[in-house]
C-alpha cells in the first residue's frame, strides 16, 4: 500500500484526492490482498511453528510417542483447509465487486471525473448470442435501450452463415427488438444468397437477448463471480464459439482450483520445515522451500497458458500444477524418516 500511495502521491496530490477516497481504494483493495497474501502468509507460519518446534525437540517427542507426521501436522493442513475454503468464498462473493469499486475510484485518483458509468454509449459492440448469433453493433445506448448500425449474422452447428439481418436502428419495446430500415438475407449451404433479400421499414425481430444482456456481455470475466461467468460460458457455448468457450472454461476452472494454492503451499512447505533444526540448515530449507513455491506459481501460470491456447483441456489445465505439486508434497513427507 506504502509503494502504491508513492507511486500515486503526484496525482494525488495534484487533484487533492480526499482522505474518504483514498480510503475506500484502499480498503476495496482488502479482498484481493487477502487472496493474493494468505498462501505466502501460511508458508512462512508453518516454516516458522515447526522449525521452532523442531529446534526444542518438540517433533522428536512427538514421533517418539508413536504419532506420525500427518499427525503432527494435521491442524496446520485443516486450518489451511479452511483458509482455501474461505479464499473461495471470498474471491467469489467479494473480489469482483471490489476489483470493480476499485477501477472506479482509480478513475478518480487519476483526475477523471467520474468512471464510464453504465448509461453511458457503447460504440463498437460485439458479442456471441443464443442460437449461434454473432452481434456487431455501431452503438448501443442503454440509457435509451436502442442500438445503431446492427449487423446480426446466424450461423449453423458448422458455423456456416444462415442468415444475415442488417438495419439502420433498433429499439427495445415492450420486451422486444423493433428494428428499422431491415433486410434480411438468407443464404444456402454454398453461402449464396438464396431467393430476394427481405425488407421492412419497421419488424419485430425474434432476439432472446434484452439490453442487460449486451451490457453483460462485454463485462470483463474477471469481473465476474461463478455464476455469472458459468452463466456466460453456457451463452456462448450456444455461439459456437469454442476457442473462447474454451478459455473461458479455464478462467471457471481456476475459480475452483486457485483457492487450494493455500492448502497446496502448506503441504509442500511441512517436509522442509521439519528439517530445521540447526541454523544453517534452517536458512536453506526456508530458501528451497519459498524457491519450490516461486517454481509452483511458475508452473501453475504455464498450465494456465496451455490451457487457453488449447494445448490442454480446461479442467487439466487448471488443475495440473495442484496434482504435480500435491504428489511432491506427499512424496516428500511421507519420505520423512
């Protein structure tokens, strides 16, 4: 927070940003430090109790009683069991409405007015819509729930273009799209234009999508909680779009998997710590084992990368480094003499 207020302090000084707006950015900014913080945060607390519970000969008594190292460390892997259950609780419920508090007040911090308020025109819109639909529109005005310059292009299950409909304006009446100056092409399976296109001064147009949905649509998916990003997935699924389905699914996959880096973290920083007993020792296993957790996001971002350039399949993608790094941890300290 110290680097980032001296890093903003010019333009904080230079619009007199208040102490209430400096405030709610930062505090917008809690749930994110909590999620990003906490399995770094549990690494170096169990790198800490057990090094010092090594170095009393605490761990020596406790095997010699006959109790196992799963045992031994049992309450560290529970509470860190539930710090990924509430991590997920959190990044879900919390972190996207705070990432998008946070971008507003920034507009602010920057010397902005205010930030793009949702009334404001959208020009240059484009989405995926429900049966295998593709939208460009010119300019969509929700304060008015009318779009200009619409082209809407239908496509089959093999993406070959259906129909085209192209119009000058549309307007959203009674939970429907009346479009104006229409016309409308269909096409045959050689994408030629089959028969005359259709024209019409004024047609209701049969589209299940309301002005809330091309809102949505261009909302960010890091933005978005569980539900609205699932929700998102399956709306595009109907598209056709499978390369960006595809990424998408990562980004939902790793909405589940992202919170069990705590848990993972932990399990892989036991082994080192119980061999911690003298100085010198100790400084090498905390540098190996913050090492292995460094390599650990490094591989978690590569899976990720691989995952949404297709080379992997989503849940493999998202889940990969959780299965590598849970084997080593495993292995490691069931190795443990």
């Amino acid at each position: 927070m110290v680097i980032d207020i001296l890093s903003y302090l010019e333009d904080i000084l230079k619009f007199k940003v208040g102490i209430q707006t400096l405030l709610q950015y930062y505090l917008s900014y809690l749930p994110v430090i909590f999620v990003q913080v906490t399995p770094f945060s549990c690494l170096l607390a169990t790198l800490y109790t057990f090094s010092k519970l090594n170095r009393d000969n605490e761990i020596i008594a406790m095997r010699a009683s006959g109790i196992s190292i799963i045992g031994v460390s049992k309450t560290v892997i529970i509470l860190a069991s539930i710090l990924s259950l509430s991590i997920l609780w959190v990044s879900d419920r919390f972190v996207p409405k705070a990432l998008s508090l946070n971008q507003s007040v920034k507009y602010q911090i920057e010397g902005k007015n205010k930030a793009p308020a949702k009334k404001e025109a959208i020009n240059n819109l484009s989405m995926y819509g429900l049966g295998n639909r593709l939208f460009f529109i010119n300019k969509f005005s929700p304060a008015t729930n009318t779009l200009e310059g619409i082209i809407i292009l239908e496509q089959d299950q093999h993406q070959n273009i259906t129909r085209k409909i192209v119009a000058n304006k549309g307007e959203y009446k009674n939970g429907a799209w009346v479009f104006f100056q229409c016309i409308t092409y269909d096409f045959d399976l050689n994408g030629q234009i089959k028969g005359e296109p259709k024209y019409a001064d004024e047609e209701i147009v049969s589209i299940p999508e309301s002005p809330n949905d091309f809102l949505t649509q261009r909302q960010k998916p890091e933005l978005m909680n569980i539900a609205q990003l699932n929700d998102y997935i399956w709306k595009l699924s109907k598209s056709g779009a499978e390369k960006v389905v595809e990424s998408l699914k990562v980004d939902l996959y790793q909405r589940y998997t992202a919170p069990l880096t705590t848990l993972m973290i932990v399990l892989l920083g036991i082994p080192f710590s119980l061999r911690m007993r003298r100085r010198a020792t100790g400084v090498s296993s905390l540098g190996i084992s913050i090492l292995a957790a460094f390599l650990y996001y490094v591989l978690n971002a590569v899976c990720i990368a691989l995952g949404k350039s297709g080379v992997l399949p989503a849940i493999i993608s998202a889940s990969l480094s959780h299965i590598i790094v849970l084997s080593t941890s495993l292995y490691l300290i069931f190795s443990i003499p």
